[in-house]
C-alpha cells in the first residue's frame, strides 16, 4: 500500500516537497481490532507542529517510515472485534496519510454514513467540530444574548464556533479571517453577522464598527496578541477560550505567548485554555446533538478536496500557507468498494 512519510526531519513551516511516498506492506488485522481501507484523510493545522515534534508533547513521525498523523474515515475490510464487521464506516484520529491503516477497536468510532455525508465525519463532526461544539457549549455556556467574536473564521474550527454560537441563541457573532474571500465564506455560508478582513486596512477599526457594544464571548485560535485584541473589545465578566496559537506553529522558538493580566483583571474576564483531548470521551454525545444540525443544514462546512493520496502534500502546503478555502480533506478511496 502507498503512505505519505517525510523525507527528512522538518525544522521549518512544512512544504510539499518534504514529503514522499512509499510502498510498504499492508499491516495485518491486530487481536480485538480491525484493518481499514482510507476513504478520506483530514489536514489539520495542528499537524504542521506535530511533525517537528511540537505539539503536545507529541513525538514526530520518523522520517521515511512514518505515516503523517491524521484523522481518516475509512471502511472497515478485516476484523477481529465485535465491535465492527466488515463494511461497517469508522472514524480514528490516529488513521494517518495512508491507503489502509490497523487500529485497535479502541482507536475508532463507528460513524453513520446516513446521519450525514462521510466527508463531513472527517470535519465539522470530526475533531474540527468536537473543538467548536466543547468550547461553546460546555467550557463558554454560550447563550442567548451572547455577542461573540471568532477569529480564524473561515477554518472549520472557527466556522463551526459561530454556527454553533448562533444555534445556541448567541445576538450576534463577528469573525476574523484573512482576504475577501474567506470574509465573503464566512458570512454569506457560514451565517455570521459580520466579518472583517485582517488583511485590509483599518481592520481594526472596522472591528470596533462591527462590535458597537462590546462583546461577551470571543474564540481564540491564532495568538495571544490576537486575544487582547478581542479582550479590548470586551464588556466586563467576558469569556474566552484560548484554543489555538497558529501563528506560532511555525516560528523559529516557541513563544511564551504572553497575555496582559491588567487588561485581564479590569475586564473581570474569565479565560478558559480548551484541549480536545478532554472530550473524546464524550465525542458520541456532541454528534448526536451536532449530526441534526449537520443533516438540516444548520451546521455547513466548505471542503478544499484534493483527489488521490498524492496530492496530500501540495493541499497541506496550501494549508500551511493559509490560502485553502474551507475544510482541507483529501479523496483516497471511493466511498463504496
């Protein structure tokens, strides 16, 4: 089978040619665990830091012998646990960027493909998704009368925060993104009340425009500075959730991404750092809230596919720079054998 490796250890934002593909054998069916077939490989943003070795503490993958880490939905082909049969679809953050992968029963989820389109197990009820649906509703208590503001919001993390802020009953949700298109995403798909465009300039004063009052809520993906930013905007006895810092996933030194504990303390806010890894273990009650809102339309992602495993590491090149449009997946297989 083909796996995605690098060639070399990464020191640097990750471009498509450290990459490579190889032939290696397909791994055999482990006790109470199952063999897979990769319909669809999720690209991350947290995966650039993972594979230089900086993300939680997480080891990176050995070059030339080590799929890259990634979410996949697959179909099961062998099993030996009770828990799946042949057919069945699944769900594992510890799939990888490969034509089949071996996993414990443990290490998977078996996902509906009637709730909702497959793809959409790979985003926005996928990890991507688990992140919005946990800082919103079980670490912000998002409510009526909430005024949130989202950066990184044409991301799936990010899109998904705001629709998940407007089904909870949030007045009005503002987000941040980068360029007229992802702006234009962001509002027109994504439902927001207004989107202003970092890269323009003025961007700040056009976020005091679309903040008249203040706010209550904001959703921090990119850096701290950035969440002092939405701090300065903030009514008093504010939230946020620190989620992300991917300004940082590729700078030389790690930053010690200090925040103003003045501003802080005069805002009375309270700040919550959010890890995912928290709530796997309550992953089946967000999809069963979320896939309804997936089916109905309530809760949408775009998709950046890219067809066959190959071309994996061009779409994470164009991920790393910021300039895919929606969520990053790529095609491996056909849905049905």
């Amino acid at each position: 089978m083909k796996r995605v490796v690098l060639k070399a250890p990464v020191d640097h934002k990750p471009r498509a040619d450290d990459f490579t593909l190889i032939d290696v054998a397909t791994s055999p069916c482990p006790d109470n665990g199952v063999v897979a077939r990769v319909i669809y490989v999720s690209l991350d943003p947290y995966v650039g830091s993972r594979i230089r070795g900086r993300h939680m503490g997480e080891p990176p993958p050995a070059p030339m012998e080590d799929a890259i880490p990634g979410a996949v939905v697959a179909q099961v082909i062998a099993t030996r646990s009770d828990a799946f049969t042949e057919g069945d679809y699944l769900y594992s953050m510890d799939g990888g960027w490969q034509e089949t992968v071996a996993l414990g029963a443990d290490q998977c989820r078996k996902v509906d493909p009637d709730v909702a389109p497959l793809s959409a197990h790979a985003g926005v009820l996928g990890m991507p998704g688990l992140t919005a649906w946990a800082g919103m509703t079980q670490l912000a208590d998002v409510g009526a009368g909430d005024v949130v503001l989202v950066d990184a919001a044409a991301g799936t993390v990010g899109g998904a925060v705001g629709q998940i802020a407007r089904l909870q009953g949030a007045a009005r949700v503002v987000g941040i993104a980068g360029g007229p298109e992802k702006c234009a995403l962001v509002e027109k798909r994504y439902g927001f009340d207004a989107c202003v465009d970092y890269k323009a300039d003025g961007w700040r004063d056009r976020l005091a425009e679309a903040l008249p009052d203040g706010l209550t809520l904001f959703f921090e993906n990119v850096s701290a500075d950035m969440a002092m930013i939405a701090l300065s905007h903030a009514q008093v006895y504010a939230r946020g959730v620190l989620c992300g810092l991917v300004d940082a996933y590729h700078t030389e030194q790690q930053s010690a991404h200090p925040l103003n504990a003045g501003l802080i303390i005069g805002k009375r806010a309270k700040v919550m750092g959010l890890v995912v890894y928290d709530f796997y273990p309550r992953w089946d009650e967000f999809a069963a809230e979320a896939a309804p809102w997936v089916k109905s339309g309530k809760l949408t992602i775009a998709e950046d596919r890219a067809e066959g495993l190959e071309q994996a590491p061009t779409l994470f090149e164009k991920l790393m720079d910021g300039r895919n449009i929606g969520k990053c997946l790529v095609r491996v297989a056909a849905e049905t054998a």
